[in-house]
C-alpha cells in the first residue's frame, strides 16, 4: 500500500494528504448542522473535528497503510473545502470504502462528484482495490446522488444500523467492482 500520496488532480479540485494545518478548515465546515445532519458522527464539535484530523494524520503512518484521509483543495483558491477518504476494509479481499465531505457554500456544483470520481481513481488504479464501498442515509439525497453519478450499484437497505442521538437510522450500501468502473473509464 502507498505510504505518502502526491496530488490527486480533478478539473477543479485537487485532493491531498490532510494536515495538522487544516485543522481551522476542517472544524470550520464540521461544526455546521447543515453538514454534520446526515453524518454518522457522535458529535459534531471541534473536538471531534480535531479527533478526525488526527486519526488521518496516524493513518499516514501506519505500515501497511489501511486509511487515507485528503484535504479536498479548491483549486481556483487553493482553499481546503472539505475532505475525503478511503478506508481499506480487507486488503486479501481487495474492499475499501469511500466518503467525503464538503463545505456548504460549495455544494451543488459537481465537485462532490469530481471528488468521489477521484477517489475511485485512486482506489482501483493505485491501491489495486476489487471492490469499494460507500453507505448513505436515505434522506441524504445530495449523496445518494453522487454514488449513482459515479455509476455505484445500489446493494440495499441496513435498517435501524444506526442509532443517532436517541434515534434508529437506516443506512443504504452502494458498491463498485473494478470492471464496472474500468468499462465505465473506458467508454
Ligand atoms: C454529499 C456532498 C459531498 C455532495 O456534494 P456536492 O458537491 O453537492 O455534489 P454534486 O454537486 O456533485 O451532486 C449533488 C447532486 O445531488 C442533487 N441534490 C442535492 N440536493 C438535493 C435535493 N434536496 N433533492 C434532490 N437532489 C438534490 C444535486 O442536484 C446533484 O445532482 P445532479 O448533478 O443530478 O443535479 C455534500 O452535499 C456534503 O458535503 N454533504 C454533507 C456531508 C455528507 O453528507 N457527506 C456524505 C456522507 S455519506
């Protein structure tokens, strides 16, 4: 597995390895309702913020490497606008799982989707995955959307698999094979 990764480049985002620095961007867009609603977080405090940050900061060190947390990076502003990851499930079963997150002034303009096609690319191309993953809310529209997008599989419902603040919540499972996204890179 990669142990440092350079610049992932999109059209109009890059993403790169997270950073002690990007802790006021980070609990920036954490903190806001909007963005945490549909997250599996706890809590959606600067302490959990800086628990993420840190948790992506010891996975860059870990050998072998099982997780990869990016900055997603404006590239017209060079402005950290949310982030990204991948968390290898099995390695002999080549599955890993994908999320991302976004400030909200920037949603709605494809780059969720910019950023979610990059981490398949990195995902298949780099890590040499089979299989990744992603798992959404139902009310979570936006993602639910980007995972069709990126030509994901819709695989079914996991009723009450969460419980958040006092409430079951249902979880959707998404899928893509390599060959899937390979036709799909392709056509
Ligand atoms: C999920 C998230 C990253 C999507 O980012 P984004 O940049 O807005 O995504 P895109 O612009 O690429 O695509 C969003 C799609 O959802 C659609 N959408 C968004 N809100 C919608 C709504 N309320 N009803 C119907 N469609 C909606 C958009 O129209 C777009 O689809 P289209 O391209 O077919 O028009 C962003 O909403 C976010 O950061 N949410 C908070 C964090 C989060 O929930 N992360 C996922 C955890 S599983």
């Amino acid at each position: 597995m990669r142990s440092v990764v350079e610049l992932l480049h999109g059209d109009r985002i890059s993403l790169r390895e997270l950073a002690a620095d990007d802790f006021d961007a980070v609990v920036e867009y954490s903190v806001d309702e909007a963005v945490a609603r549909y997250q599996d977080w706890q809590s959606h405090t600067a302490e959990a913020a800086k628990d993420f940050l840190d948790r992506a900061i010891a996975a860059a060190q870990q050998s072998p490497r099982r997780a990869y947390g990016f900055a997603v990076v404006e590239r017209a502003t060079s402005l950290v606008i949310g982030d990204a990851w991948v968390g290898i499930d099995s390695v002999p079963n080549r599955r890993a799982e994908i999320g991302y997150t976004l400030r909200r002034d920037r949603w709605n303009r494809g780059l969720g989707t910019e950023a979610a096609r990059l981490l398949l690319a990195f995902g298949f191309d780099e890590l040499a995955m089979h299989r990744i993953e992603a798992t959404t809310r139902p009310e979570n529209v936006a993602s639910t959307r980007v995972l069709e997008k990126i030509g994901m599989s819709y695989e079914g419902r996991l009723r009450d698999h969460l419980l958040v603040d006092g409430a079951w919540r249902d979880w959707l499972v998404y899928s893509i094979l390599e060959q899937e996204w390979r036709a799909r890179s392709d056509a």
